[in-house]
C-alpha cells in the first residue's frame, strides 16, 4: 500500500491502521509519515537523500529519518 499527502485523510487514517494491524506487511510512504512510530517495524529503506527548496541535499533532514528509525535501541 501507499501513503502521501495526496490520498484522502480518511483512506490515510485507514491504511495507517491496516498496517498496524498487519493486514499487509509493506508499506511505502511520503514524507507524510514522519513521525509515525509503528511497533515492530524491522526494516526501513530511505529512497532517496531529502534536499532543500534549492535542491541541495539536506543532511539534517536526513540525520532525523534515520534518527527516528532507530531511537531508543528499536529498529
């Protein structure tokens, strides 16, 4: 499944919760989903580098992606 700031809030919140509930096991996603923590979660892949407005890329963006993905000793 998917997740972007395009689809509806309410398909999002569904998609969301189908997938913390394991109805699927894949699910890739927009920048839309920072800050979502998912339990159990044991693989991300970042796609690309984040770049700023200028299109240079943004490393402090980037250190928060990965950051989060593995805070706390949780992958």
């Amino acid at each position: 499944r998917e997740l972007t700031a395009a689809l509806d809030i309410d398909y999002r919140t569904s998609v969301i919760r189908q997938f913390r509930a394991r109805v699927f096991n894949v699910l890739i996603s927009t920048n839309v989903a920072r800050g979502m923590d998912i339990d159990d979660v044991s693989l991300v892949i970042n796609y690309d580098m984040p770049v700023t407005v200028d299109f240079k890329p943004d490393y402090e963006t980037y250190l928060h992606r990965i950051g989060c993905c593995g805070r706390f000793g949780k992958l």
